[in-house]
C-alpha cells in the first residue's frame, strides 16, 4: 500500500456515517497501540536492554517474585 491510497481512504471516510467513523478510529488507535512504540517507551527498551547487556538490573528471579508469579 502507497500512501497516496492510505490518504485516499482516509478521505472516503469522512463521508462514512458517525458510528463507522469513531469504530474505525477506534480501530486505528489499537493498530498503533499494538505497533508503533512512543520515544519514551522506545528509550526505556534500550535502556533496559543496555543494563542487561551489562549485567546490571534486577535478577529474573527476583522479578518473578515481586509479581508473584
């Protein structure tokens, strides 16, 4: 998919009825929620992966048992 035909839809859409319009938002936000990762959720990710890498951080053993699991 191009993003010409992206904006296309997107502009059908503002024809559709008020309901399709919120559930396709609805739908979209999810989408993004699901694959599209924040700066700051990003920068935690590597923090957390650069302190593994070294050795540093909390033992999984230790996580397990502060979540009760």
């Amino acid at each position: 998919m191009e993003t010409k035909d992206l904006k296309q839809f997107l502009e059908r859409v503002t024809t559709w009825p008020k309901a399709a319009q919120e559930e396709a938002l609805h739908s979209l936000r999810v989408i993004e929620e699901d694959f599209v990762i924040d700066a700051g959720v990003a920068r935690a990710l590597a923090r957390a992966d650069a302190e593994m890498r070294r050795g540093d951080g909390v033992p999984q053993e230790e996580v397990f048992e502060r979540s009760g699991v």
